[in-house]
C-alpha cells in the first residue's frame, strides 16, 4: 500500500512537472480560458496512474485502455474549442496531456523510473521550444539532412554491424568504430551547435571555445591566417591557447564517459595543461584586447557524411594496427602508435588507446597513451601555426604549449607521489 501511495505520487508530480511549463507559459492568459493548466495536467497524471491502479488490481489491462479514450476524448474536445475560439492549429497541448496520461500510468503500473525520467526528459523539450526554433532557423538544408542522414545509418546499420573484433589481433570491432565515431561526432555537435546560435561577431573568446569544441586544430590555422592578415596577433595567439584549452578538456570529456578509470591516470596531467593553456591565453587577451569576427572560424558540420566516414576509416586502421602491434611488441608500443596519430587526429588516438583497455592494455598504459596523443597534437598544431602565421602570432602560443606540457608532466610526476 505505501509502496502505490508513493508511486500515485509520483504519476501526480509528473503532471504537475509538466503543468508548471504549460501555466507558466500561458501565466497572463485570464482564468478558465485554457484548457490546463498546471493543476489539470497534475491531475491528469494522477488520473493516469489511478487507472493504472485499477487496472492491476482488477487485472484487467481494458479498465485503463477505457479510461485512456476517455480522457482523450474530454480533454480533445475542451482543447478543440479553445484552438476554435483562438484560431490556433497547434496540437501541443493534446499531445503533452495523452503524455502525461500515459506516464502517470507507467509510474504505477510499469518502471517508474522511466516515468520519472521520461517526465523530466517531456518538460525539458516543452521548456526549450525557443531555443529549439531558432536552432532550426539558423541550420541549413545541407546541415539538416547531414544529421538525418547519419542518424538512420545509425539507428538501422548500427544494430546490423557485428559487436566482436574480425581481425587476428581483436582490433577493428565495426560496432565499436561506428559507435565511438558517432559519440565523438556528437560532443563535437554540441560546440557546433554553440557557433551557430550565438552567431558572428561575438568576439575572440566565443569563437575561439566555441569552434575548438569542432576543431581545435581549423582555429588554430584560422587564426594564424587571419594574423598574417594583419589582426591583433596577441589576442589571437590567446583565443588560440583557449581553444587548445577546450581541446584537452574535450578529450578528458570523452575519456570520462567510454573508460572512466583511465582519468585518475591522464586527468591531473591533463588538467594542468589546460589550466596552463588558459591562464596564457586569458593573459594574451586582457593584453592584446579587441575581437573579430568569428566568421574567420570554420564552424565545419561534425555530421558531415564525408569527413565522418574519413575520420571511421581512419579510427579502423589505427585500433587495428595499434592492437597488432600491442601483440606483437607488448603494451608499451601503444604509446608510441598514439604519439603518431594523434598528430594528425588525437580524437583517433584517443578511441583507439581507450579501446585497449580491459583486452591488452592496462588503464595506466592508456592513460599514458591518451597523455602523448595530446602532447603529439599540441606539437603538430604548433607546428601548423609557425607555418601559416607570423612570428607575433606562433610565439606565444609556443610559450603557452611549453608552459602547458612543463604543468603536464609536473602533475604527472608529482601527483602519484602525494
């Protein structure tokens, strides 16, 4: 009996969840000219989850599919001629209460923890319809098909691809590829989706983070471009140490979700290189001042299908040489294999060290890995920068990588030790 008191409970603050988003949004309206508010949508989840009470204690799934039409029909009607007097097509509101109907019923009669989070999950797309909408004015057809695309070769190929390794040494597992090559791609998406919601001319610090979260490695060259251009190199050599500084956090990011344990290895390290990056860079900018416009970042489409499948192809053959080469040499080649291709892609050399751990490779091996892809990469950018900008430009930045891998390697050595 307590056990379904808290349960109707909750089926009831579910609705009240979501009815706190519909009143506020409708808060000016006069009373009694809506339909709900966030009384009827607390009871319509109660409502919900009394059916589903007696549905079970009856044991009879009927008695809340008949309670269900009847709701429906009710509240449709109400809502009809609240959209007739208003001349408003939306059906948002229908839908939103068959929603918290149905919840209120899983919360009693199913995993109320899905209720819970599925009420959650209802209230926070209601609050977002701004945001959400001026997202979609912003994205391009180009864009928009790029993210379909890819999400049904996901959502249909990924079930479809084998979840074991077909190599000799148990590096290319296809699932593994394509699961991690969608993962990184999304936390890329959400510094894409940053640039373009905030827009141009936002300054060096947003364009500078925000685009490192793409590729940290396009800012760099960028602005060492616009620097020979003639820009405030300071400034620009500082959002660059920035951006190098989101780089690394990027990379502990997706460390921390697909293997955990490997961050008590790499992340003091890691962190300290970060802090490093930003103090410089933050100095560089307090120093050199002025912005630009953040047109000069490339804000490139991580759902672009193209350099996707470059980036999966490229995942592939790393993991599986890494793997061949772990067999063959012991687990110390690894770090030498991440060195070398995190050069060109630390993220490829990130997923593929992180792959290793719990087969071949020890966390702390990992860790080690994940620490020289990021130091290759460091260097590799740099090298890039002395390349296509001036002196004033690539300098600094010099100075903040060498202050960053000199804090790197000093929380390396000193924090195992304390």
């Amino acid at each position: 009996m307590e056990l379904l008191i808290l349960k109707l409970g909750l089926a009831l603050a579910i609705g009240l969840l979501v009815g706190l988003e519909r009143g506020w949004r409708e808060r000016d309206e006069p009373a009694g000219s809506r339909t709900a508010g966030i009384r009827t949508y607390g009871i319509s989840g109660l409502l919900g989850g009394l059916f589903a009470a007696l549905a079970t204690a009856f044991g009879d799934a009927t008695v809340f599919v008949g309670g269900f039409l009847g709701f429906a029909l009710a509240f449709t009607w109400f809502k009809s001629r609240e959209a007739e007097h208003d001349e408003s097509f939306s059906v948002t509101g229908v839908i939103v209460a068959f929603s918290v109907f149905a919840l209120g019923g899983l919360a009693v009669a199913g995993d109320y923890h899905a209720a819970a989070a599925g009420g959650a999950g209802l209230a926070a797309v209601l609050a977002s319809r701004e945001v959400l909408h001026r997202l979609l004015e912003r994205m391009s057809w180009i864009e928009l098909r790029a993210a379909l695309v890819l999400a049904t070769m996901t959502a249909i190929g990924l079930p479809l691809l084998p979840d074991r390794p077909i190599d000799p040494w148990g590096g290319f597992n296809p699932w593994e590829v394509w699961f991690f090559t969608v993962l990184t791609a999304a936390i890329s998406y959400l510094g894409y989706i940053a640039v373009r919601i905030l827009g141009a001319a936002k300054g060096l610090l947003i364009s500078g983070m925000a685009g490192a979260v793409v590729s940290s490695t396009a800012v760099t060259v960028a602005f060492a471009r616009t620097a020979t251009a003639g820009a405030n190199a300071r400034a620009l050599s500082g959002a660059a140490a920035l951006a190098a500084m989101v780089s690394v956090l990027r990379v502990m990011a997706i460390v921390f979700v697909i293997k955990p344990q490997v961050i008590v290895v790499a992340g003091p390290a890691a962190f300290a290189a970060a802090l490093a990056f930003a103090a410089v860079g933050a100095l560089l900018l307090a120093r050199g001042g002025g912005e630009m416009d953040d047109s000069s970042v490339p804000a490139r489409n991580p759902f672009d299908l193209g350099p996707l499948l470059v980036f999966a192809a490229l995942f592939a053959i790393v993991s599986t040489v890494s793997a061949g080469l772990v067999g063959q040499l012991g687990t110390g080649s690894l770090v030498a294999t991440s060195a070398v291709s995190g050069t060109f892609d630390v993220d490829v050399a990130v997923l593929s060290a992180l792959r290793m751990v719990d087969q071949a490779v020890s966390p702390e091996i990992a860790g080690q890995a994940v620490l020289a892809a990021l130091a290759a990469n460091a260097i590799g950018r740099l090298g890039l920068a002395i390349s296509a900008g001036p002196f004033t430009y690539w300098m600094p930045l010099a100075a903040a990588t060498v202050l960053a891998g000199g804090c790197g390697v000093a929380a390396y050595l000193l924090v195992p030790a304390f």
